[in-house]
C-alpha cells in the first residue's frame, strides 16, 4: 500500500476503495494511533444487548461476538446485565428505549421462559423498536428467533456415549419452564429410546435430573444421577459439567475412568479443565452474526420472515469422557 493511499485515507479524500481505507484505519488502531477527529465514525445509533449474569462465560463470549459485528456495522452496543436481585429484563428494556437505541439483542431472556407474559414483546413492537431473540422460543411472539439445535446436541451426546459402551446415561439441567431445557430433554429421551431401547417414562423418571445452570446445581444433579449408578452424565452447560466432575470425585469416583461427563457451550477456557472437558460446542459466533445480521434487516425496514433461525452445534471429544467402567474388557 503506498504512503499516497494512507495519505488520501487520512485526509479524508476520495478514490480510495472502501475495503482500503478499512485496513487503514484498522492499521492505525491496531498501531495505537488515535484516528483523525473527521475520519472517527459517526455512530449510526445504539443497539441494546440484553443478557443473563456474566457468571457463565458463554454469555461475555457471544457479547463479544455480538458486540464486535454491531461495531462493524457502525453501531454502538450498549450491555445490559440482569442480575439477582438488579435489573429485571423488564427495566432493563424501558432504561434502553428511553435511551433511543435503534434495537435490542435478547439473549436467554424471559422469551425463553414458558411461564412469562409475552405480551411485553407485543407491546416493544407497538412501540416500534426492532428485536431479535436468542436461545429460546415462543410461537406468540413475532420477532426472529436465533438458536442452537438443542435436540440435536443431545444425539451427538448420547450417540457419543453409547459407542463408549455406556447404557446408565444421565441429563442434568436447568429449571423445566424454559424452552431450550424442554427441547434437550426431548431429544435425549428420542436419542435414548432409539439408540438403547428404553421407554420414555423410565428415561423421564430416572435419568432426567433437574437443578440450577451453576456449578453447584450441575454438583447436586450429578450427585442424584450418580446414586442411580449412572456411568455418565450429560450436563446443559459447562459450568453445570464442572460439577458434575466434582460431585464424582467427592464420590471418590474418577472421571473418565470411573464416571463419563459431557458438557454444553464450550465456553472459553473449558478446554483447560482437568481433564479437559468433552462438550456440545455451541455455535457462538454463527448465532451472534446472525442475531445483528437479522436486526439489521428489522432496523433497515427488510425484516426477514418471523421465524426461527437454528444453528448445529458440534461435538468437541476432549478429556472427560471413556468406555465405560463394566465394559473395558470387551474386545
């Protein structure tokens, strides 16, 4: 690239190709040189990001994601956290129209839940404030929908297991009222039923385990499923895993020798677990493009149809999971 180029880039004149002058500006950012006054962005408005607690590190992960194509788009994401006993999702939303943004990004939000009011979407579209919702599903609410197969997540898991040998395989996940809990317990069930045989009622009343998405709801759901002399456990997410591994080794059990544990997300940093963690990736930077991709079109007055957009996950095999113990004497 000729110094002419960054020379017209910086002063702002044309004949410059617009991918050019990106990787300009982007090489003064990248060199920590503070960009002209005239050639700074004007943002073309706010977007609101409204998440869970960032305690679970996939929500920071797909904000990032989210945050970065907003930016890209000239957007300025605006993160707004829920927290116990904070902000209800509710608040959090009058606090950011009141602010004017262009949208709003939902993720894990009460669209999820099946016991909430849909009705405040209804009435965020009557005020006319574009949307997207990410992880969860209602057919009353008109909006996009982004989310991860959660049905097919629990194939590839139990499919995974199964060829490991194991037959007592246990789910521990969160509270039954939301979407994405209903959705994994009915493709575990099919993928259980299929793959060994056994009847929905027995798989509902044995190997499904309810508790929090924490790592000490994760411990409790593991230590109630291992007293089923379950061989392995699939969790709804990593952090719920990371319990799981130690409700077996408060047991005196080892995983994977004694006890298989599978997790979901593959959140940032799970790889370095010990062992490291087998898990359902996630597709996390496919969903965040898509979530601002879809606002944009709602923003831009082209909204794509009402419907919902779903993302394969994939099995990542690390550390976590092996035949199972009764069956490592088999050819």
């Amino acid at each position: 690239m000729s110094e002419a180029t960054v020379s017209r880039v910086l002063n702002g004149k044309p004949g410059v190709a617009a991918t050019t002058r990106e990787s300009v500006l982007a090489a003064l950012d990248v060199l920590g040189y503070e960009r002209p006054v005239r050639l700074r962005q004007r943002s073309a408005g706010l977007v609101g990001l409204i998440t869970p607690e960032l305690e679970n590190p996939i929500f920071p992960a797909l904000a990032q994601v989210i945050g970065q194509a907003l930016t890209r788009q000239g957007y300025t994401p605006v993160l707004a956290t829920q927290t116990p006993g904070g902000s209800t999702e509710d608040e959090l939303t009058e606090m950011l129209v009141d602010r004017g943004v262009a949208g709003i990004i939902y993720v894990s939000g009460l669209h999820a839940d099946t016991t909430a009011d849909m009705q405040r979407y209804e009435q965020l579209r009557a005020q006319g404030v574009p949307f997207v919702l990410v992880d969860g599903f209602s057919p009353k609410v008109q909006a996009p929908f982004i989310s991860p197969d959660d049905r097919a997540a629990m194939t590839l898991a139990v499919t995974h297991l199964v060829s490991l040998g194991h037959t007592r395989i246990g789910l521990a996940l969160g509270p039954k009222r939301f979407v994405p809990v209903q959705r994994k317990i009915e493709g575990f069930v099919r993928a259980m039923q299929d793959q060994l045989r056994l009847s929905p009622e027995t798989i509902e009343s044995d190997l499904v385990q309810h508790s929090l998405y924490t790592l000490e709801g994760g411990q409790a759901a593991a230590t109630a499923l291992i007293d089923r002399d379950c061989t392995a456990v699939v969790c709804a997410s990593d952090m719920m895993a990371l319990g799981a591994i130690r409700a077996a080794r408060q047991r005196g059990l080892a995983v994977p020798r004694d006890i298989s544990v599978v997790g979901f997300d593959d959140s940032p940093l799970i790889a370095f677990t010990d062992p490291p963690l087998t898990t359902i990736r996630k597709p996390v930077p496919a969903m965040g493009q898509a979530a601002v991709r879809t606002l944009l079109e709602e923003i831009g007055g082209t909204p794509a149809p009402h419907s919902e957009f779903v993302f394969m996950p994939e099995l990542v095999v690390r550390g976590s999971t092996a035949s199972a113990p009764g069956d490592r004497n088999r050819p």
